[in-house]
C-alpha cells in the first residue's frame, strides 16, 4: 500500500460505490473500526474521519470478495494468511480497505450483524449499511486501546451517555428504561455510573424500578439527591435500604 494511498482520510461516505459492489455479490459485512466511530459522530455533529475502511465479514465473504475482487475494482494487497484468524488487506480507488473476520472485543460476523444499525450513506436513500453496534464498537476499542483509538473512546462514550440518558427520559418499558445504562456498565466493567451522567439521570428517575436501579448504581455521594426525589415513602425506605447495604459492603 502506498504512502499516499494511506493518507487519505475517509468516511463512510467515501465508499458507497463499493458497498454497492458488494451488495451485488451477496457479501454481507459491518463497518467497524474509525469509519464506524465517524457513523456515530456524525450524529453528534461531529467529524470523523479515517485513513482506512476496516469491514467485519465471515470467513465465506471475505473468500468471495478475493475471489471477485477484479469484478469490483479491488487489488488484493494481502491476502488471508493460513493458521492465522483470515483477514485480507485490499484497495480501491487508492483507498485503504481491511476485510477482517474477527476482531478483539467484537461477536462473531454474524452475531455482529444482527446487533447492527443499519445507516443510509452518501446522500443515498437506497444504499444503507449495517454500522456495528455502538457497545461492540466500544468494546473493542477499549480492548485494543491504542493512542489512536482514544479519541473514539471518547466520542462512543458521548454517544452512548446520549443513549443513557434518552432510555430513562423516553422509554416507558421498565427494562428499556434501564438497558442502555445496564450494557453501557457491563462494557466498562464497571459497577457505578460516571459522575457527569448519573447527575443527570437522577431527574430523570420515575419509575420504582429507576429508583432502584440508580439507588445501586449512582456514586454515593448522589443517592441522597436520588432519595429525596423519590415518589413515595415505600420508594425512599428502598433506596435507603439499598444505601445502607453499599455502605455496608464498602
């Protein structure tokens, strides 16, 4: 790959001729890495952009697409390597794009897929990919955790705190409520919320199961605040139950 083939920065934007392509030959694929992270910054209105594309395919994709790759404009660059996990280095038009089966931090191609958001691209109402779920994408960037993917981290983390904070002021379901705050601390392995987002979620509480939640997983310093909202004297008696336990337990 060329020196000024990699310095070219890119969207998701920049390959809807090539996603095209490859919805012509039946490959289904997820958009990972930088140009995934730029899906969701846009909808911050924020930029990102990246010197490559990377695409999460299965092992029977990745074989199709090298297999056709004239076809479709493609140079293979690399090919999958045997006894190692199959990925494949590719350009087209002068950009960079990586066929990966599997990735740290990320499910399987197929488990990948069906957790995917499906984005239209270039301007196109009839051209849409599927653009890894953001927990999945966060997952694997803290997995790898390189300076270059610190950035990300920190836009997936303002995304995902969005989707926090819309679960307990939209949903209505008890479990939606909570779910996005649920997945968002397992991927962290944390057990309590960041600051900066449980004061903003404690408003926000309504529901008993709110109160119960928040009352476990807010910083201590917070719970007081969440008590004296709470709706009624049954609700205040649990989050102060569940106060003294942590306390307790600490």
């Amino acid at each position: 790959m060329s020196a000024e083939t990699q310095k070219k920065p890119s969207t998701v934007d920049d390959y809807v001729d090539l996603f095209g392509e490859l919805a012509q030959l039946g490959v289904e694929f997820v958009v990972i890495g930088g140009c995934a992270v730029g899906a969701y910054a846009r909808l911050l209105g924020e930029q990102v952009v990246s010197g490559d594309l990377d695409l999460l395919v299965t092992s029977r994709s990745l074989e199709t697409v090298v297999a056709d790759a004239d076809a479709i404009g493609v140079q293979v660059q690399k090919m999958p390597r045997p006894r190692s996990v199959p990925a494949a280095l590719l350009e087209w038009r002068g950009r960079e794009v990586n066929l990966l089966t599997g990735s740290t931090g990320l499910p399987s191609p197929d488990v990948a897929a069906r957790a995917a958001r499906e984005f239209s691209v270039g301007g196109r109402t009839d051209v849409a990919v599927l653009i890894a779920d953001p927990f999945d994408l966060l997952r694997n960037k803290l997995s790898v955790n390189r300076p270059k993917d610190r950035p990300h981290i920190a836009i997936l983390r303002r995304f995902l705190d969005e989707e926090v904070v819309a679960g307990l002021s939209q949903e209505t379901e008890p479990r939606a409520r909570i779910g996005a705050a649920e997945r968002l601390l397992e991927v962290l392995g944390s057990r309590t919320l960041d600051e900066a987002l449980a004061r903003r979620l404690v408003p926000l509480a309504r529901t008993p199961a709110d109160f119960r939640f928040l009352a476990h997983r807010l910083p201590s310093k917070l719970v007081r605040e969440l008590r004296e909202r709470a709706p009624s004297e049954e609700v205040r008696r649990t989050v102060q139950r569940i106060a003294d336990s942590r306390e307790r337990s600490r």
